[in-house]
C-alpha cells in the first residue's frame, strides 16, 4: 500500500496532508481551535518518534523530516520560549489595548448618538436608513475593530427600525453584516496587528496601507445601496410621512461624530505622524475611550469591570491560538510541510501575479472553513517566502523592506473580510441572528450577504490592479 502510494506522493507529503484534514475535521466536531492545533501537533510527535525509531529502519528510510529537531522533550522545552516571546513582542502588547478601546466605545453611547442623529439627517431619503447603517459602520470601523460588538450593535440599533420601514429582510440584513465586518481590515485593525508580526513588517506600513483600500471598501457598499434603492425601491422604501430636515438635526450630527473622529484622529493620526508607536497610540485610544465613554454618563465600576473581563477573554483566545500555532507551524515545518506548501504553490502558475491570485483563492476557499485568526497565523507564515522570491513590480518606498509584502498583506486583509460573511463559519452571520427580531431567518441573512461578498472581491481586484493604493500613503509618510 505505501509502495502504491509513495508512487503518487511521498511519506511526508502524506502527512502534511493529513495533519491539515484532521486540524480541520477537528474544528467541525466542535473541539476549540486551540486544543485542536496542540493535539494534532502532539500526535504527530509521537508518530515521528514512532517512525524513527531504530527498529523500524523501513521508515527511517521513506521519511525526509529533522530527525533531531522533534521529540516530546523538545516540545516541552520550546514551550516556554514561545510563551515569552509572545507576550513580550512589543508589537503584540497593542492588541489589548486596541481590543478594550473598541469594546469600551461599544459601552460609551456614541454609535447609539450616531444613529439617532443621522436617522434624523437621512431617514428621510430612499434607502437613508441603509446608508446611515453603513456610515456608522465605517466610522466604528476606524474606532473600534471588534466585528462581534459592532455587528450585535448595529443589528439591535438598526434592524427594527428597518423592519417597521419594511426594508427587505436581505438587504437589510446585508448591510447590517457588511457594515460590522469593515473593522478588520480599516485601521485600527487588530487583524493587521497579528498580520504585523507574522510577516515581520511594520504595523505603521499596514495601518496606512490598509487606509485607502478599506475606505474604498465602504464606497463600493454606499454605491450599491444607492443603485440598488433606484432599481428595486420597494426593497428600501422611502417613509410615508418624511420629515423635513432642519439645521438643528445637522448640528447634532456633527456633535455626534466629532468625538468618535477626534478619536480617529488622536490615534491613527499619531501613528501616521510618527509621533507614536503603534503600541503607545493604542493606549491613547484605550483612554479616549474611556475618557468618552465618562462625558457621555456612561462610565460606571460595572462598565470597567466587564469591558476589562472581555478584553481579558478575548486576548487570551488570540494569545491560546498564536501559541497553539506555534505548536503546529514547528511541527510541520520538521515534516518538511512549508518546503512542500510553497513548492505545490510555485508549481501551479509560473507567471508571478498568477502565483498571487492562486494564493487568495487558497485563503478565500479557506474562509468558509476557517476563522480569520487561524488563516492568518497558520497560513500567512507559509506565503512570506514566496512572496518575497516573486519578481512582484509593486511601487514602494525605500524604507520597507519589500513593498510587496504589505501589498500581499492588504490583499489577504481584502480577502479575509468574505471569512466573516461566508457560511458555514462566517461568524457574521450568526451574531446578527442573534438579534434578530422574530421572522428574519438565516435565509434572509445569508441572501442578504451575497452582494456584499461579490462587493468585496471587486474591492480585492481594485487593489490587485492597483497596488500603489496600499503603498502611496506610506510612501508620502516617509517622505519619499
């Protein structure tokens, strides 16, 4: 049997393969995506402790991996070094920070200011109650980064009022999800910041890089809302009795969103002046935040408390994962899978900008199957070394390394926001059904989404085409 199939692949090919099918069939039984990285990787340590031992030479002889680098006492002595030089890595001591300045805005009372003021401004107009959605959801965007809270947020805020305007159920639904999810990749983005340290590239080049394409994102969104409203207006209907807007309702617009862009400004502004680091901007936001969060009466001991306990949580399932990854990206690497990986990649197109799209098509397939997290720390590893050996003509700057690793790294960011929105684990989904009212099913949800999907894989060819949207404003940054 083996003679059979070493025709076709070798041992190690085999169980690359297979430790992927069994990570992944792990997932759908339920088990957590950290325990599932650490008992595939340890099951694999003791299959090469099993091939290799010295009575079964038949196996030394088939199997090609680091026969020095893998054991159960290597296991236990690397566990400590990554342990440290994860919650040591200054890039990473941002993510926290960035997670409770999100979470606490979701406490503060601006994004429900924001609504009821903007409902004022534009809910007399077709499709107006749509389009304050998606506003809201950009400027949550560029202040918050947790896709659960802004997505629950925007469902509980929103989606009544548009069921009792008698908005379709998907387009209503849609743009509720597609709004949420804009957070990861418009900056302060907590994906870009694990990206950051896995590609080994400045968070700074990705914050600004990520800028215009995420913006450009939630263009295309506002775009369609207004074609979609001219061509099926029974879908968003305009209200039976408008009232007129006067300029008491723009001021208080404006009083709505100036702290929340103020904030926007303090942070990413900071970090793009080169004023602060990445890390000592996150800091500010945490306090802005809060500091918002008190001049809306909305501080409390309780506030604190369960922002503090959720910020706690959620870093330490990153944290969980990243070293659980860890875990998997060692062993595989001693199975030889990254030289494998990269080889079935580099064999497929010879024509490098092929090569790319073949590796977006690989994480947006992935999408459906797996969370952002663990694409990002598991796969975005594997792709560093081919993208760096691509003959890839990106405009850059002189100061990064390679431009074409925050190109690629954009492009991922892109591809990543369909994760959120494609079933069976787009988790978008599921918070918005959550608080959904009585009659919108995950039917309606899931109709609902496909524009917006089809929307962000023409937001993705944007920036493939077009490169030097990710690579201009860091490169006028530093003055090039």
């Amino acid at each position: 049997m083996l003679e059979f199939i070493g025709q076709f692949l070798t041992l190690n090919e085999i169980a690359v393969m297979v430790m992927f099918i069994t990570f992944i069939w792990m997932l759908f039984r339920g088990i957590p995506v950290a325990m599932a990285l650490v008992g595939v990787s340890l099951v694999f340590v003791l299959l090469a402790e099993f091939l290799l031992d010295p009575n079964r030479s038949f196996f030394r002889d088939i199997i090609e991996f680091d026969r020095t680098g893998i054991s159960y006492q290597r296991m236990q002595a690397l566990s400590g070094r990554l342990f440290g030089g994860i919650v040591k890595n200054p890039v990473l001591v941002a993510l926290p920070m960035f997670i409770f300045m999100g979470l606490m805005l979701d406490q503060s009372g601006v994004a429900q200011r924001m609504m009821h003021s903007m409902q004022k401004l534009f809910g007399s107009l077709r499709g107006g109650l749509s389009l304050t959605v998606m506003l809201i959801g950009i400027i949550l965007a560029a202040s918050t980064g947790v896709i659960g809270a802004s997505v629950t947020l925007l469902g509980v805020m929103a989606l009544p009022a548009m069921m009792k305007q008698d908005y379709s159920k998907p387009i209503a639904t849609g743009t509720i999800a597609s709004a949420g999810t804009l957070g990861i990749l418009i900056p302060p983005s907590i994906m870009l910041v694990i990206m950051s340290d896995q590609l080994a590239i400045s968070l700074g080049d990705l914050f600004m890089g990520a800028l215009f394409p995420g913006l450009i994102l939630g263009a295309l969104y506002i775009v369609f809302i207004v074609i979609y409203g001219l061509i099926n207006p029974k879908a968003m209907p305009a209200p039976e009795k408008p009232e007129k807007v006067h300029w008491e309702d723009v001021k208080e617009v404006l009083l709505a969103v100036v702290p929340p862009m103020f904030l926007i400004l303090l942070v990413l502004g900071s970090i793009f002046a080169g004023v602060a680091t990445p890390t000592e901007a996150s800091g500010l936001g945490a306090m802005g935040a809060t500091l918002l969060a008190l001049a809306n009466r909305r501080l409390s001991w309780k506030v604190v408390k369960d922002v503090s306990r959720s910020t706690l949580n959620t870093s330490g399932y990153i944290v969980g994962i990243f070293l659980a990854a860890n875990f998997f990206a060692f062993v595989l690497r001693r199975y030889g899978g990254d030289e494998i990986v990269q080889h079935l990649v580099l064999s497929v197109f010879e024509d490098p900008y092929m090569t790319v799209g073949f590796i977006l098509l690989i994480v947006f397939l992935l999408g459906f199957l797996l969370d952002w997290i663990e694409i990002t720390i598991i796969i975005m590893p594997l792709m560093l070394p081919i993208i760096v050996g691509l003959d890839l003509a990106v405009p850059g700057f002189d100061q990064v390394r390679d431009p074409s690793v925050v190109w690629f790294a954009i492009l991922v960011a892109v591809t990543l926001q369909t994760s959120f929105l494609t079933p069976p684990v787009g988790f978008a989904l599921f918070y918005l059904k959550g608080v959904c009212p009585p009659g919108v099913t995950l039917g309606h949800i899931y109709r609902g989404v496909v524009p917006f999907v089809i929307l962000q894989l023409i937001g993705l060819m944007i920036v493939f085409y077009f490169p030097a949207l990710t690579t201009w404003l860091p490169s006028v940054a530093y003055g090039n």
